[in-house]
C-alpha cells in the first residue's frame, strides 16, 4: 500500500476552500499589532497571543537589530557545543530571578520545551498525570516519554484524586496541568492540584505559555496568582507571547535544571534560540518588570469587551484572562460566522475538533494590553452583526458555560 494514500484521501481542506471558509493561513502585511494589514485590508486583530503588544515595542526592536549586528543571525548549533551565547545566559538568570526560582533552562520553541521537560523527567515507571484540556505539546511529551500518561477530566478535583489512589506509592508522579488553558481562558484549579500532590507525593509542573504577562503579581504566572510560587516545582513557558520573540523556558530548581540540561534530546540536539529572539525575549522581560501596570492594563481591556460582549447579548464564557471564547456549537456555523467576522474586518481564530468537541466549536478572542477602547467597542459592535445576521445572539447576556 502506497504511505501517501491517506494524503491522497485527505479533502477536509479542500472541501472548506471550495465553500469559501478555509480559515488558515491569512498573510499578514504588517507588523503584529491591534490593528494590521492582512491580505490588503485593515482588520482588527483579535487572534493573537501578543498580550502586552510588545512585538512592536521600539526597544524590543531595536534589541534584535542590535543582535543581529553583534551576534550574526544564528548560532548554528546545540547549547552544548557552539551554540550558547552570553545572552542565553543573561536570559536565563534574568528570568529566574523574575520567577523567583533556582535556575531556568530556554528551548528553542516552546513547543519543544515541553517535550523536553516532560520525556527527560517521566522515566520507566513513572506516571505523568494530565488535565484533558492540556496543550498539545504536554500530550507529545508524554508520548516521547518511558513513563504512562493518565487523564483527568479538566479542572475535575474528584477525577484528579481517584487517578492519583490507583498509582502505586513507589512510583513517580508528575502532575502537569495549564495555569490559563489557551482555549477558555480559564485558571487551572491550582491550590486544589498542589494540595493532592502533597497528599499523594506528586510533584506539579504548570504551562504559563497564557499566563507569563497576564496573571499572578507583575505577570509573573499562575503559581504566582494564587500565592504557591513554593509549592510548584516547575514552571514551563514561551517568549512567543507576552514576551514577543520565539522560543521557551523551563524554571525550577538547580538540580532538576541541570539534570534536564543533560538528560532532554529536544534539547541537547536542537539549535539554540538565534541571537535576535534571545535578545528581544530578554528586553521584553526587562521591559515587564519595569512596567508591571501593563499587566493591570491587560486586564482592563479585556474586562472591557467582554464587557461590551456581552451589552450586545454575544455569547461568552467569562473568565477572567484575555482569552474570550465566543460559542459558535457546530463546525461549519464557526467557520461561517469567522469568515463573516474576518470579511468585516476583526480576525479571530476559530477553534475545531480536536481542540474541542464537535459540537462545542467556539471563536477564540484574545485581547492586548495595547488594545483601546474604541478599537475593541469597534470590534464588538463588528461581532456582534455578525452574530445578529446568523440569529445567534444570547437570550441573557452570557453564557457562562
């Protein structure tokens, strides 16, 4: 049987181009920003994970001007071998002392952080304990892995403990979870994680690639949130967001730092972060702990349309980040009403299966610190509209579910 059969088969794509709904893949003209250009119209930009707008900071610019300059355009080679520049270091020390933790180890995507972490910590034996709603890239590390992943239905106490008493005590147990869950927004449930881990002799890795920037004091992530920055043992991230580059990073203590250092393939055979992406990470860290009122900001402008959301009876889920979905049920409505959005001129990302149930697709919104009221009252009122010509709008303002 020919391997590329099952490419020959795939139509899913080709059938949404035929019917003018393909959502993928719109280029982008311009710098990333609140409004862009995009495919030779203005539009609104309500898809992007730039929370505090710093991919067009003047400084964070001219930082990864600077490095390209100093450093040349890449390392061309691992961390252990040619690649580690001193600002990987500075990056590094930085973020640690930012996150009030021992040590920090960057990756190269933040993807590959967690498949790092987890395939290097999880061993034979072992067992790493997941939220169903986790990103994709926890449930690739754990199958890069030696150990056995179990799932919990998301957010559920009572799921998480009764996995928890089926393993045995000898073994390891890795619970790891998303602090803000990059598709509802919501906030992992972690006083009530860190406690079972305790009781059951777990240890507790959180994803901050959605909360780094947005929640917790300064932005410094969801440990911090809720007050446990001690009782969580790993922290794992990506400059790809709040902190406008590309690339990951993984907080912890000295020992397990160093053991991942030498221990995680992803990260002994990739190239290290380029020069420009170490530099901008590090002056968008610089520019957060100089400024934590952005974090304050963002949360402003988010409370803010979700606000005017729900004024004109759009169905929400309220939560309390920048990430806002809009409940849109089926496949082909969401991706109808995304393309009407989008020909009106506010892009947002639809969100489909696998991500989400078939029956549960929603339009993930996500707001910038840089974001301004008339802007985002312009993009409701766009939403809106569009919700209003599909008869979707909300008997009651929100959701809520």
């Amino acid at each position: 049987m020919d391997i590329f059969e099952k490419c020959k088969n795939y139509t899913l794509a080709r059938d949404f181009r035929e019917k003018g709904i393909y959502p993928y893949f719109h280029a982008l003209e311009s710098r990333q920003d609140i409004t862009v250009t995009m495919e030779g119209k203005r539009r609104i930009m309500l898809g992007s994970n730039n929370y505090l707008g710093l991919t067009s900071h003047p400084e964070v610019v001219e930082a990864g001007i600077k490095a390209f300059e100093q450093y040349g355009s890449g390392c061309s080679g691992s961390r252990f071998l040619n690649g580690t520049l001193k600002l990987h270091l500075e990056l590094e020390e930085e973020l640690a002392s930012f996150l009030e933790k021992e040590a920090v180890i960057t990756f190269s995507t933040g993807f590959q952080t967690n498949l790092g972490i987890i395939s290097a910590i999880v061993g034979i034996g072992d067992y790493v304990i997941c939220d169903k709603e986790n990103h994709a890239s926890i449930y690739d590390g754990c199958k890069l892995s030696y150990g056995k992943r179990l799932l919990y239905n998301h957010s559920d106490m009572q799921d998480l403990e009764r996995i928890l008493q089926t393993i045995p005590e000898k073994c390891g147990k890795l619970i790891v979870t998303d602090g803000v869950f990059s598709m509802r927004g919501d906030i992992a449930k972690l006083p009530e994680i860190v406690a079972l881990a305790k009781k059951y002799g777990a240890r507790v890795m959180v994803d901050d690639a959605h909360a780094l920037g947005v929640i917790g004091k300064g932005g410094r992530g969801t440990a911090s949130y809720f007050g446990l920055e001690k009782e969580v043992d790993i922290y794992m991230g990506t400059f790809s967001k709040s902190l406008a580059s590309l690339g990951g990073y993984m907080a912890a203590d000295s020992y397990v730092i160093d053991y991942v250092k030498h221990n995680s393939r992803p990260f002994i055979f990739s190239a290290s972060i380029t020069p420009a992406n170490c530099a901008t990470a590090l002056t968008a860290l610089r520019i957060l702990r100089k400024h934590p009122e952005m974090v304050d900001r963002l949360a402003d402008v988010s409370n803010h349309l979700r606000d005017e959301l729900e004024k004109r009876h759009v169905p929400i889920h309220r939560a309390s980040t920048p990430i806002i979905p809009l409940y849109t049920r089926d496949v082909i409505t969401t991706l109808s009403v995304e393309r009407q959005i989008y020909d009106a001129g506010v892009y947002v990302n639809p969100v489909l299966p696998p991500a989400t149930p078939a029956t549960d697709c929603m339009l993930r919104v996500s707001c910038m610190a840089t974001h301004t009221y008339a802007v985002l009252d312009e993009a409701a009122e766009i939403i809106a509209g569009v919700f209003e010509k599909n008869n979707m709008l909300s008997a009651s303002c929100a959701a809520n579910v």
